[in-house]
C-alpha cells in the first residue's frame, strides 16, 4: 500500500483530508508519524506558491508522496486581504480569535452587501523526489458576518457565510456546518475533488495519463 503524508501541521485540515481520502489504496501518514517536518517559509505571493513550497519540502525530507495545501479568506471590500497572511493576519500564526477580531474590526461599518469574500484553497502533490506532480485549487463564495455563528470554530469559518444559490447550504454559516456538510461546499472539499479525478495512478487514481491539471 502506498503512502501518502498529509504535509500539514493543522489537525483539523487534517481530519478533512482524510475525510476525503479514505477510500482510496493508500496510507495516510501525518507528520507527528514522522517526528516531524523540516519548517518551510510561506513567503510566496500566491496560495499556489505556499502549498508547492510545502508539498515539495516534505516530500524531499520524507521520500514520501506529499500533498501540501494553502488556503485562506479574501475579502473584496479589504482589497483581498487577509489573503496568504489568513492565518497569521493578527500577527501570530494560528490565532484564530485574534485573526476574526481584527477582520471584524477592519469590517465594522460595512454593510452586509458590501461584506462579500471568497475561500480559497490551493492543494499541491509532489513525488517523493520533491518535483510537483499535481496542482489544483477550489473556492467558495460568500459574505463576513458581523458576528460568529455556530460550533465548528476553524479559522475564520464563524465570520463566513455560505451564499452561492442552489445549495442545500446556503445561507448557513461554515462553523454552523457539520463536517460533511461543509465538505460537499468548501474550498477544500471543492480542490480536493478536483485532486482525485486527476490523482497519479500511483495513489489510486485512474490509470489515463495526461488529463489536465497535471503538471
């Protein structure tokens, strides 16, 4: 059985991935697995960039099949911040509750029209000798409340609020969303069904070469 490492330090991305992914030939394996990843500077300008940083040095450390994702929230009205800085907007990495105050702040005498915003999600698979084998990318619409609504706290999911028609989900805020719910709508659940039509047939995938998004 193959092994795929999951390059990601977020328990709870984690959870989704596997989520998705369970059904396929493969080993997940998580970095706590394996003692650990070498750190990586997310300092590209793109999402894409980031993830292809991440799947790319984990791989090389590892010799292990890696798919690495960088995600976050852009707001249209902050000039697409908080961008690739979402997890760190309040300045400390991964501060959750200080990240939606500062966007709820930044946002505070905006009406709710003018409150639109994406999710966006970039995922990277890279080979065990860190070359990119895959990218892809998925995002959802929506709008920033002015206060948190529902349970499933992850980043900014309390503040956003699904809004595309023609799903049983719209109109419900991501944290207000149980798990399979937000998955048949995310960002993530979005890029990572787009990863498994083009998957390598190493991990599982179809056995046609050469479909696009495949680099």
């Amino acid at each position: 059985m193959k092994r795929l490492l999951i390059a990601s330090d977020n328990p709870k991305k984690r959870a989704e991935f596997a989520g998705l992914l369970a059904h396929l030939p493969l080993e997940l394996v998580t970095p706590r697995d394996l003692g650990g990843l070498p750190p990586v500077e997310e300092d590209a300008p793109t999402f894409a960039g980031n993830a292809a940083k991440k799947a790319a040095s984990a791989a090389r450390a590892t010799g292990l099949w890696s798919l690495a994702d960088d995600s976050g929230l852009e707001v249209a009205a902050l000039g697409g911040a908080p961008g690739v800085l979402s997890a760190r907007y309040a300045g400390v990495h991964g501060d959750d509750a200080r990240n939606n105050a500062r966007l709820l702040e930044e946002l505070a005498r905006l009406r709710a029209r003018d409150r639109g915003a994406r999710f966006l999600c970039a995922l990277a698979l890279a080979r065990p000798d860190g070359s990119i084998a895959l990218e892809v990318s998925g995002q959802a619409q929506g709008r920033i409340l002015e206060a948190p609504r529902g349970t499933h706290d992850f980043g900014y999911d309390p503040l956003f609020l699904f809004t595309e028609e023609g799903y049983g989900e719209t109109g419900r805020g991501f944290a207000e969303l149980e798990p399979a719910e937000k998955a048949r709508v995310s960002h993530r659940g979005r890029a990572l069904r787009e990863l498994l039509l083009h998957l390598p047939h190493d991990l599982g995938g179809p056995p046609t070469p050469g479909r696009s998004g495949a680099t």
